[in-house]
C-alpha cells in the first residue's frame, strides 16, 4: 500500500463527508520532474471503484499492492455516481436477470435460469444451476452461458457460489465475455477460480475483465471432470464509447 504521512484532512476539516475516492497524498511525477501531483491507487478495478470513507481524521481505508499511482491534478471530493464513475471508468451493475442462459447439462430442474433469476439464496435446495443429467454426473469441461441480447462492455463478472453444498465445485471455473456462443472461444476474465476463492459457502467470487471486454456472451465453464453449480451470475459494465 501506498502510505504517506500526509493526507488530505487539510481539505477536509470543514466537512464530514463520505466520498468514494481515495487520495494518499502526494508524490513526485516522473513525467514531470521536480513536480508532486496528487495520487491515486490503480490497483484493480473494484478497487479504485469500492466505498472509502474520508473523515478529518484521515483514510479509513485504502486499496493496497505495488501498483503504479494514477495522477492527478486537482483533487475530488465527491458523492456523484457519474463524476466517479467518468474518472475511474467505474462499471455499473447491468441486470442480466431474465437473459436467456443454456447450460451443458441440467440435473432435474437445476436450469441455467436459475443463476439469472435475482434469486441470491445460496441455501434453499434448487435455487441454483445444476449440471450434471438426470443422475448428476461428472462430465468434462461442464460450462454455462448467458446471452446479453446485444454488445455490452462487460468489467467484471460475479458469481454466487452454491451455500449449503459443494461450494468446491467451482474450483478451476473459467469466466469468458465475448461475441461467440462457443464458450471457450471468447478471452477470459481474471485467472481460473482458486480453491480459497471456491471455499467459502455461498461466496461472492468476483473476476475483473481487464481490460474490459466486448461481449454478447458472458459464461463459466470448468475445463475438468467436475459438476458445475452455482447460484447466481452479475456483471457490471462501462458505456461502450468507453471499451478498448
């Protein structure tokens, strides 16, 4: 993390405000010597994007990790969804629910919908997609889709695992975003879900698509022997004037 020992309650004495930026002070610029510009941290995405309160007493909280500071020169103190958003290029939450969703198999009424459905109950029996048939077998490389209905410039994708069972299951999970309906020809968003991520019952396991990517299709597939189940997919998204 970036730690100086200045910080901005300076600027903040008069106001108690909450805002969704972090500022760490100050730093010299290589592209402009003998200067000190203002910094921020440009970690990842949902990073520069999250909550951080700014109090006069100082940063309660701050991304943290090796990264290289993003200048500027006049700081924002602000609230404003859209001025974040138009500085960070911040994506925002695009509903998915409803969106028609296909999966390689379904065990009983386990159906890729489920997963598109606004239902985040992780622990009722039935409220997530379930591959696997009739008898819930293991099969290679099980996967699952979601089509947008249109272009999207998608930022991040989340999935909510399953909570009361078999959480392990997503271990290896590959999340795609792109314009084919074969799912393992579109980029990948982050690396292969981890054992850690995949632990936690009824976990959020969020996946960044840096930089982000043109999609029609975003998907989950699990490039093993395995059952893939989870219980719901989100994805957040920038304007497409925005997208690389």
């Amino acid at each position: 993390c970036y730690r100086f020992g200045f910080f901005l309650a300076v600027y903040l004495e008069w106001s108690d405000v909450t805002a969704n930026v972090c500022y760490l002070g100050q730093l010299p610029d290589p592209s402009h010597p003998g200067k000190l510009r203002w910094v921020m941290p440009t970690n990842k995405r949902r990073d520069q994007c999250s909550c951080t309160s700014l109090l006069p007493a100082g940063i309660l909280k701050a991304p943290s990790g090796p990264h290289r500071p993003y200048y500027v020169d006049r700081p924002l103190f602000t609230n404003d969804k859209e001025k974040i958003s138009d500085l960070f290029d911040c994506g925002e939450e695009f509903s998915i629910i409803g969106k028609p969703a296909e999966q390689s198999s379904t065990y009983r009424a386990r159906t890729a919908a489920k997963a598109v459905d606004g239902n985040v109950d992780t622990q009722t029996n039935g409220n997530c997609a379930h591959t696997g048939g009739p008898d819930a077998k293991a099969e290679y490389q099980p996967w699952w889709r979601v089509d947008l209905e249109g272009e999207h410039c998608i930022t991040q994708v989340s999935i909510l695992n399953r909570g009361h069972c078999c959480s392990e299951r997503t271990t290896h999970a590959v999340v795609r975003a792109g314009p084919s309906t074969n799912v393992t020809n579109n980029p990948t968003c982050g690396s292969p879900v981890t054992a850690e991520q995949a632990a936690p019952p009824g976990g959020l396991i969020e996946m960044a698509c840096e930089p982000p990517l043109r999609a029609r299709y975003v998907s989950v597939d699990i490039p093993v022997v395995t059952i893939l189940n989870f219980c719901e997919v989100t994805v957040k998204e920038l304007p497409l004037s925005k997208c690389p």
